[in-house]
C-alpha cells in the first residue's frame, strides 16, 4: 500500500511517498539544502502562505523522485494536529483534495504518533508496551504506550521545550538562531563538569522545566563577565548540555522502571543531539532496556513518519472523515 | 503615555508584577512584552496568567508562535522572536486575534511596534549590568484606557512591591 504522508503543523513543509509503512520512495522537507534553490532559500517558514507555496512544488517533486504518479497512491495520511492553525490547515485542505479528487481514504495523524513511528520506519514494528520521550523545538513529553494506538502522557515540559531551550541558550552565546546542533558541536570541546548548572528537577515526577535553567546559563555569564572575565563558551555550553540532558536521561529511565516496560523509543529534532543519543544508549544498556532512535534524518519534522504512522492506522481500520479541521491543541491519547 | 519605573528584586517579584497587572487586563487589552533572554519574561507571562485564572501550565510560545489559554477571559500568549517579517505576523491571524476578544499578551512585541494597536500595556524587562537577580522593570500605558486606569496600575505595582 503506498502512502502520500503531508506534514505542515509547524516550519516545515514536508511530503513523503511511503510503500507499506517502511519503505521510503521520497522524504522531502521543504528546507532541504537541495531545495533552496527552487524556493529562493526563504525556508524554514512559519506563516501558512509559505507552507502553501511549497506544497505544489513538492508534491511534483515528491511524485517524480518516488516513479509514482498520484493513480498509484492508494492513500493519504496528514497531520491533524498538534501545531500552527494556519500551517496545519494548509496540509490538511490538500490532503482532504487530494483524497476527495482520486477517491482514496483519508487518515488523520498525531504529530507526536507521528515521531514514535519514525522509528517503525528505521527499524520495523516496535511491539507495546514501550516509553516514548518525545523531544523537540516544541515538545518534550513522556509518554506510556500500554497498547498500540494507546498512549499515556507521564509528564511534559512546564516552560520551555528542549529545542527552544537550546535555541535560545545558543543565541545567548552567539552561535545564531536556530543554533541547537551548533551548541552540541561547540559543547563537544568544552568540559560537562565545569559549571554545575541546577538540574531542573520539578515537584511532579516526569515533569520538565528548562525556563530556570536557561536563566542561570544567563546568571552566570552575566556574572563572570561583571568580575572582569570572559567565560570559555564550550565550557558553559557542554554544562548546560549536561544539565538538560541527565534530567532527560534520568527521567526516561524512570519512567520505564516505573511503568515496566522494556523498550524505550525517542523521537523528535531533539534526538539528534550526539549528548542525548550517548547518554541514553549507555543508561538504557545498563538497565537492560531496548533503545530505538531514529537516524537524524528521520528526527526532523517529515511525511514519511506521517505516512508510517497512517499506514498502521489504516490497516486497523481506522479512518478520517473530510470534514476533519485542524487542532492547534489535540492531545496525544 | 504614562510611564512607571519598577526594580524587581527576583523572580518572586517579577512574577508578583505580572499578577498584579494581569489582575487588571480585560477583553480586548494588549500586552506588548520585551526583555533579553533570562530576564523574566515567561515569569512575568506566568503570573499574568494565574491572575487571569488560567490553570494550565503556561508553556513557550516561541515554537508554536500562538497558545491560547481558557481563563476568565480567553489568553492569547504571542511570541513573534522567529517572526522575520511584518507579513509574517499578519499571515498568523493577527488582526482575528485583536478583534477576536480576549487578552493578547506578545513576546518581543517591540520587534512588531508598527502593528500594535494604539492603545496597550508595554513592559519592558531588563537586566542590570552585572547583577543577577534584580530586574529593572519599565511600565508604559498608552491610549485613553490606560490613561484612566493609571492610578490603578500604579496601586497594583505598589502593592506588589510591598
């Protein structure tokens, strides 16, 4: 069965060609170096006019680079929620044309169900029960996936998310915006242990706050610059990594312990950080737990986990009425 | 335009600041919010939000660029710091948001000043050179609305100090 998978709830503008859920024909994101050139490098985009700019352009090229015309596509799977009203909706107007034109099932997807399922992509089916930790510019979230289809929301960030707190951290140090995997780089030189950043541990168990924390990398710059000395940047960006990173670590951990699962599944941009990838895979093996992480490409907000993800929904059953709006706020469960 | 001069001596009292004046906002008003990373501005949202009675967290609206929360009105929380272009903001549903009713408080509203209405709130967070906890806070009212409650946006803040 072949998937056309669309994903617009944020930046990118971002369509798939999916055969059965694992193999993918086309995977293409509308801020691609390679695709600078046809959209005149004003990618990644925000405002829902450039998501609709992008969309027929890459839909032509998603069809071309996949052999496939749109009579091979059997059907069509589209980020419902969560996200950007405006972004979301371009999306799903052309899902629901594209499905209603050539007759084809509509599937609604969950941008987060979406992440996890990236890793079905990469490796195969991941049989529940399993722990999610989802963890983006937008998300952090721990989630509990007793069955398929089902998910437990364990805890999610008070604040910021882990991607923004980067971002922002990098902007701060000068490393430009967005500036997340350049902090990961730059943090890679410096020592983890040089400034002991508070670990932002909150009063509800699988909660995150990343707000104090970025304002004490703020503190302690300010403050070392006001005695006169420059702070050695690798160093306050390996410690703020440190900090994030363990907390996230040690959350997951507990969270699979706590619910007594044996898999762990990652997802989202986050998950691209060489720290997070490092400190999970050595703590999980420790613990005797399975790790799936998606390769970076697949980390990114794309179609292909899309079309995965309503691929399996599909072939349970489910469907998607066209009337479907989109939900800035949909919840994951 | 009126202008009040505060000096936040932590985090605890930024956030009283922003109870204080969120206590005072009603349909139809406008926060514009600036300050420099770290210097309180999710703080300053959060207690806003609580006098506001929204009970949810109050997450960062910099990636989704929009959250909008049920309180006794409903909070929309704005973060145009991605936003690269006046268009951009305007392709967001601006002007639905202003005229949509509720509350609108924007994040490095000094970035879109040719868009803001004429009447609204400013608040300015900013950190002193080489301290780490104070803040000095900047209040602006602007408009008649303003104009008229000043006397009681000046209580509020007092009193948040105390």
């Amino acid at each position: 069965m072949r998937i056309l998978g669309i994903e617009t709830s944020c930046d990118e503008t971002a369509l798939a060609v999916v055969d059965d859920g694992r193999a993918v024909l086309a995977n293409l994101i509308s801020s691609q170096a390679h695709l600078h050139e046809r959209f005149g490098g004003v990618v990644p985009e925000v405002a829902s006019r450039a998501h609709l700019e992008n969309l027929n352009p890459l839909l032509d090229l998603a069809l071309r680079e996949s052999g496939t015309t749109l009579k091979d596509i059997d059907a069509i799977a589209v980020t419902v929620g969560p996200g950007l009203v405006g972004a979301l909706l371009v999306g799903i107007t052309a899902a629901k044309a594209l499905a209603f034109a050539l007759g084809l099932p509509l599937i609604g997807v969950h941008h987060l169900e979406g992440h996890i399922y990236a890793n079905v992509l990469a490796h195969g089916a991941i049989e529940p029960p399993f722990v999610a930790f989802l963890v983006s510019g937008g998300h952090t979230m721990l989630v509990h996936a007793p069955e398929p289809f089902r998910y437990r929301i364990l805890g999610q960030t008070l604040d910021d998310a882990a991607g923004e707190a980067f971002d922002k951290v990098a902007r701060f140090l000068g490393l430009g915006f967005p500036g997340g995997p350049e902090l990961d780089r730059l943090a890679m030189m410096g020592d983890p242990d040089a400034i002991r950043f508070p670990r932002a541990v909150t009063q509800r168990g699988y909660d995150f706050s990343l707000s104090g924390l970025k304002t004490a990398v703020v503190r302690h710059v300010t403050a070392e610059r006001g005695r006169g000395r420059e702070p050695a940047l690798e160093d306050v960006a390996a410690s703020f990594q440190e900090a994030v990173v363990e907390v996230q670590v040690d959350k997951t951990l507990a969270a699979a312990r706590d619910t007594g699962v044996a898999t762990i599944v990652l997802g989202g941009g986050v998950v691209a950080n060489t720290r997070l990838r490092a400190l999970m895979s050595t703590r999980a093996e420790q613990a005797g737990i399975r790790l799936f992480t998606p390769p970076p490409e697949l980390c990114t907000d794309n179609g292909a986990m899309i079309a995965c993800a309503g691929f399996y929904r599909l072939s349970r059953g489910d469907r998607t009425a066209l009337d479907v709006g989109a939900s800035p706020g949909l919840p994951l469960g | 335009m009126q202008t009040l001069h505060v000096r936040s001596s932590s985090a605890a009292h930024t956030a009283a600041l922003g109870r204080a004046l969120g206590g005072l906002l009603e349909e139809g008003d406008l926060v514009s919010l600036s300050g420099d990373l770290g210097a309180g501005k999710t703080t300053f949202v959060q207690g806003a939000a609580a006098a506001l009675s929204v009970s949810e967290p109050v997450l960062s609206p910099t990636f989704t660029l929009v959250r909008t929360y049920a309180g006794r009105v409903p909070v929309h929380h704005v973060d145009v710091y991605r936003l690269r272009a006046i268009q951009d903001v305007l392709d967001l549903g601006w002007d639905e948001l202003l005229e949509g009713g509720g509350v609108v408080i924007v994040e490095w509203g000094d970035a879109i000043d040719a868009i803001l209405p004429a009447s609204r709130l400013e608040v300015r967070l900013t950190i002193p050179d080489g301290e780490a906890d104070a803040r000095e806070v900047v209040v602006q009212g602007l408009g008649d609305r303003w104009e008229r409650a000043w006397p009681t946006v000046t209580g509020a803040v007092r009193a948040a100090a105390g």
